[in-house]
C-alpha cells in the first residue's frame, strides 16, 4: 500500500475534491493559495480520488474513500512516523461517504458544527460608543500577535502561530482586533483562515476579564474590519455551545447549512501504530511516498 504526500506545488492536482465543501471554504482556499500550511495526503499522486488535509489540529477528507482502500488503511492505522496524528484534534468530513467510512471503522464521537455566514446588507453593529474609557481596541498587527502568543491568557496555546504557522504569512494574510486594557489583553477576535472572500473568525477572552461584554465588542469591530477589507466573516461553533451560538445570532450570521466533525471520545488522540508505514522516497518532483510494510498486513 502506498499513500503520497504532496508538495506545495501540486496542490492543485486535489483542489477539486474540495471545491464543493459547502462550509469552510476558507480554510482550504487559504492553503491552496499558499498563504496558510498544511500537509496534504492523497491515493494517487496524478488524479486522486481522496485526500486528507492536515491543518492545524483538524483534519479535512475529501472525494470518494470507496475508492482509496490505501488512504483508509493510513487513516486506521495513523503512524506515528508521518508526524501528523499526535496533533490531529478531529476530523472533519466533507462528504456522507467519508462521514460513513469513518464511523464505521473506528468507535467516534459525532459533534454537531453550525456554520454562520454574514450576509451583505446586514447592519454592522456599533461597538466605538460602547468601549469603556479604560479601554481601547486595536488593530492585531505581527507585534501584538506575537504578544497574545506569549501571554497565554487569551489563548492557552500560540494561537496565531498555530493557525499561520509562521508570524510572515499572518502579517501578509492575516488579521485581528483586541480590546485592551492597561495594556493587557482582555478579549481577541481573530481571523484563523482567510481567503479572497471569507475570513473565520475565533473570539476569545480572558479569564479576569469574562463577562462584562467584550467579547461583542471585538466581534463587532472584527466584522467591521473584515467588510472594510472586502470579505465577509464567517463563525463557526459545536451546537452545543449556546454562548457562541447566541453570540453569533445576536450580530447578525446566519445560519447555513451545519456539519459534523468526528473525534475520539474525550478528545483523546489516536492509538497509533508504528513500524508499519515507511517514508519510502522523496522523488524528483518532491512526492513523497509513505509505504505500508506488506510483512505486517
């Protein structure tokens, strides 16, 4: 069994598995774009017919698994020596055919995901007259960024660096307000995937600083700055998570149509299998082949 890793430059060959992606659509027009990371694993290196997007810690499949027993296998068996399954969080499936392969051949959790979209023409919500005058909100710029990153209060993780990779494209591609005071951060809209046409919006405040509204303030001034640069925003949330629902609903998304994503119970990471797949080859053209050792199968 072989699965191939593409490079950069034939990303293009999988694109059209996920032109349909009825949600999203940021997330991996950002990348084909080049102007976000992600690892890209495919059946066939010249037409495939499944592909798995590696970003951040979610996992995108696209096309048809019935006819990729190969990607399949690589998916169940997740190695350790790939260097992608020890971050994978979920994975999202972009179709019925890969949401059924997927639970039928691994015990997971099925998690509800609402997709709000803005619409052109909706009001933009007032936000200047409501920030407390201890208070400013700014423009996210590389700097500040990279001081939400070491602060950790907002976020718990380097959250721009996760989702950019590198502080260069989020400077080049990216974007975020934050409402500060005394110079710390209290509550950060930021914009985790963007494309020539959307951008995903994350809101996230810190402890000390929850409820007393600010997280409609950064919102409010996020939309504003995402419309003033030609895009509209897009809000994601678990359906379960009522705060970020209503949030939403209260700005002015609308709902459009939800999705799913699948995890291990208690969000566990993978059981991996070693020694099985093999880094076989990097070719000329920079493919590389994973090979599954057929004394094991």
């Amino acid at each position: 069994m072989i699965v191939y890793e593409l490079p950069f430059e034939f990303y293009e060959r999988v694109s059209p598995l996920f032109a349909d992606a009825p949600f999203d659509e940021a997330c991996f027009e950002s990348v084909f774009l080049g102007w976000q990371t992600a690892r890209i694993f495919v059946d066939d290196f010249d037409t495939p017919s499944a592909a798995m997007m590696c970003r951040s810690y979610e996992y995108f499949l696209a096309g048809d698994p019935t006819l990729s027993a190969e990607l399949c296998q690589f998916i169940s068996d997740a190695p350790p020596e790939v260097g992608v399954f020890q971050y994978m969080y979920g994975m999202v499936p972009l179709n019925s055919a890969w949401q059924a392969a997927l639970l039928e051949a691994h015990p997971l959790e099925t998690i509800g995901r609402l997709n709000f979209r803005w619409q052109l023409g909706t009001p933009i919500p007032t936000w200047r007259d409501h920030v407390p005058p201890e208070a400013q909100i700014v423009v996210l710029d590389r700097a500040l960024a990279e001081r939400v990153d070491r602060d950790k209060q907002i976020f718990p993780v380097p959250f721009t660096r996760l989702f950019w990779s590198e502080y260069d494209r989020y400077d080049a591609h990216g974007y975020g307000v934050a409402l500060m005071i005394d110079d710390a951060f209290a509550s950060v809209a930021l914009a985790v995937s963007v494309s020539p046409r959307d951008a995903i919006l994350s809101i996230d405040t810190a402890y000390r600083f929850q409820r007393r509204g600010y997280a409609k303030l950064v919102g409010a001034a996020f939309i504003e700055e995402t419309l003033r640069q030609g895009l509209l925003p897009v809000w994601d949330c678990d359906d379960f998570n009522e705060a970020s629902i209503k949030l939403a609903r209260g700005f002015g998304f609308v709902e459009q149509q939800p999705f799913v994503e699948l995890a291990i119970p208690g969000r566990r990471r993978p059981k991996m299998r070693d020694g099985l797949w093999h880094y076989n080859s990097s070719r000329a053209d920079g493919i590389i082949v994973w090979r599954r050792i057929e004394k094991y199968e």
